[in-house]
C-alpha cells in the first residue's frame, strides 16, 4: 500500500515542483497552498526550509513515513 505524502507551501509552483521531483517514488502526493486547510487533512511531521537539498528532501519524506508507520504499530 502507497504511503501518502503531504506538503505545504503557498506556491503552488513550488508544490508541482516537489511533485515532479517526487514523481518515481511509492507514495501519493498530497500539496496544499493553504496551511488550515492542510491541517483538516493531516498531521505536521517536519518543517524544510527552502531552497531545499533535494537529498535531504527524499531523506525527510522517508523519515516521516517510518516515524508514522513506527507510531501506527505502536497504537494497535
């Protein structure tokens, strides 16, 4: 099952950016120009500042799904 993926930036050409970059990985991604309505569909895992390292990007988004499926185990 694909994870599903979330970010937030009030560029929504920054977001079809990330979006494109992202574009070979497992998961659904899910950008938002608008931060209240990201909140009524998700948690915050990690702020990344901008310009971003596209390393450290993918590192991130792997980091957020393992905490989420560690957390996730750990409440069945």
């Amino acid at each position: 099952m694909k994870s599903k993926i979330m970010f937030v930036n009030d560029s929504v050409n920054v977001l079809e950016s990330i979006k494109q970059f992202l574009k070979d990985e497992t998961y659904h991604f899910f950008g938002f120009d608008d931060p209240f309505e990201a909140l009524d569909n998700g948690l915050i895992y990690r702020f990344t500042k901008k310009p971003w390292n596209d390393i450290g990007l993918k590192q991130a988004v792997e980091m957020a799904i393992t905490h989420y499926e560690i957390s996730k185990k750990r409440r069945s």
